[in-house]
C-alpha cells in the first residue's frame, strides 16, 4: 500500500502529477475513473487518496500516515470511507441505493466522505441510473472513485460525469527491483517479472513458492537434454499434479518459454537479454546442440501449445510431444524441418 505521493510516482507517474497538482491547487474533481490493467495498483492510489483526504496532520500533500485517521483509513475502518466490492457479476442497484440513503444522513465525523467501488464495469443500467443521480449533484465533502480493468464498458454518462486517470502497466524493471529488495534470488525476480506486471501476484507467487518449485523443474528439464541417461518427460512425471493445476500449468509453459528464449538470445549474442541468469553455462552448451531455426522452431511450438491451452486439450499428450520433439534436437541432433529444406 502507498504511503505517500512519491511512491506513486515511480509506478503512475502522469496520475501522481493530476492528482499531486489538485491537492496541491485545491481543485479536486468529486468523481474519478481510475482505469486499467490487473497489477497497475488502482486501489492503492485510491485509498491514498482518501488518506490525503482524511488526514488531520498532512505534510504538505502527503498524509501522515499516524494520526487515527490514517490509521483507520488504512485498515479500512474510517466510518467516512465506504468500499464497495461487488459480489457477482453486477453491482446491484440496491447497492449503490443504500450508499446514497447513507449519505443522506448526517455523517459521524467531520470531515470528506468518500466512496471507492472496484469493478465499476459491473454497474447494470438500474445501478448505473442510481449512481448518476449522486454524480450530477455529489454534496460538496463527497468523493468518488471508479475503479475499473475494462473500461469501455462503462456507460458513456458516467464517463463524461467524472475525470478519467489511465494507470499504465507496471514497469517489470520495478517490479523487480521490489522483488530483488526482499533478498530474492535474481534469476527468480526475472522469471516472476515476466510473468506478470501485478506486484501483488509477484509477491504471493514468491510467498507460496509456487513459481520456485516449478522454476526447479525447468531447469532440471532443460539440464537433462544434456544427459543421454535422463529423460526429461520423466522429470515432468514424476511431478504429476502439476498438469492437472491450470495455473500451474501455464506458468509452467511460461517458463519452459522463457528459457528457450534464451537459448535463442545466445545464438543471437544478446546476453543481456538472458532471463536465467544462473543458467548461462547451460544454456550456450544447449545453445550449440541445435540451429538458430531450430531453436526458433522449438519457441514456435511452445507458443502455439500455449494457445492451445485456452481449450480442451489433453495436456499431458501435448507436453509429453513437446518433450520428445526437445529431446530429438537437442539430446539426438534430429534437424528440424526447416533445417531439411
């Protein structure tokens, strides 16, 4: 969670500079769209900004972060916060019926009420209704904040009642950076980066070693395409849960993807594109069992089995091909089929 403005510029720089400069200038708009993809820490510029808001010690335009206010406003406690989390597919118009009836009262502290609501795409037509009712004519110490991934499905009345801020993916150099400052192994911080641009899912992947135990198994894949007396589709047996995960399976292509990524970017001589740094000696040992098209050919098939994914397909037949048609070219020197032309 952002402590302070600063912090939110190293992600968001264009929405720290909007958000900064109104505090800053006392014109903050009442209605806000907070938009774009999983990972670019909407919620968390949100709830800094209802801190601001709330804060009754603020340095500047940053919160304190230890009055009772900031306090509670992090624990999500502050009787003038309100968070809404739809449960469903819509946000019901009762929902947002009953936020209004609690505006109407008089509020339980002095001070800005604010009202955060996540997934604002799922408002129906009746909920979306209701909620322009309180955007055309807001109160003057009522803040609201729409957060949404899918922003084209937001009516177009609700876009032209509020200030659009678009939160850009996260940098995957920062993500990790913040992963590396938690003392993990670099080559790991590369593989989760890539993997996703959410800083939260990093984080948890990390935390639940699922990334790791799987990063284990591809290395130990691709370092037995060295041995002729290890199989590498053996290797992926004897972890028989993992297919049958979905999530660990895609993560498990994405990362069989990436070290053939890098066996490509060796034969390309572009080492610092390397992602498992702590593989290079294998990797330009793999790097001289096959051709460039070759190693182009094995990326191709890993991309289109990771399309394949998307529909019912018997995955174990599909890595166990993928497997062979890995131990063909680089344990047998089999040439591919541009290699034949």
């Amino acid at each position: 969670m952002f402590k302070n403005w600063e912090d939110v510029r190293l992600y968001q720089d264009t929405v720290y500079q909007v958000l900064v400069n109104s505090f800053e200038k006392n014109r903050i708009a009442h209605s806000y769209i907070f938009e774009g993809v999983k990972g670019t820490r909407k919620q968390s510029v949100a709830i800094l900004f209802a801190k601001t808001l709330l804060c009754t010690n603020r340095q500047g335009v940053n919160p304190c972060n230890e009055c009772h206010n900031c306090k509670r406003v992090e624990n999500l406690t502050h009787p003038n916060l309100f968070l809404i989390n739809p449960q469903g597919r819509v946000i019901k118009k009762e929902v947002v019926s009953n936020l209004i009836q609690e505006f109407s009262k008089a509020s339980i502290e002095n001070g800005p009420r604010i009202y955060i609501v996540v997934d604002a795409d799922r408002f129906n037509q009746s909920s979306a209704n209701t909620l322009l009712k309180t955007m055309e004519e807001p109160g003057q110490e009522i803040y609201q904040i729409l957060i949404t991934e899918n922003f084209n499905n937001l009516l177009g009345t609700i876009i032209s009642r509020a200030e659009t801020l678009h939160f850009k993916p996260t940098s995957r150099k920062l993500i990790k950076e913040y992963l590396m400052s938690l003392e993990i192994e670099e080559t790991l911080a590369n593989l989760v980066s890539q993997y996703t641009a959410d800083q939260d899912t990093a984080e948890s992947l990390i935390k639940n070693k699922v990334i790791e135990d799987i990063y284990v198994l591809v290395t130990e894949i691709f370092s037995s395409l060295l041995d002729k007396n290890r199989s590498a589709i053996i290797s992926l047996f004897q972890e028989n849960k993992l297919l049958s995960d979905n999530e660990k399976t895609e993560i498990f292509l994405n990362l069989l993807t990436y070290y053939q990524k890098d066996i490509l970017a060796i034969k390309s001589n572009l080492v610092d594109n390397i992602i498992y740094t702590n593989q290079i000696e294998t990797i330009e040992r793999l790097a001289k069992k096959v051709s460039f098209n070759q190693a182009q050919e094995y990326l191709e098939e890993m991309l289109e089995l990771a399309n394949k994914l998307k529909y019912n397909i018997n995955t174990h037949l599909a890595f166990n091909k993928l497997l062979m048609n890995l131990e063909r070219g680089y344990k047998h020197a089999t040439q591919s089929r541009s290699d034949t032309i």
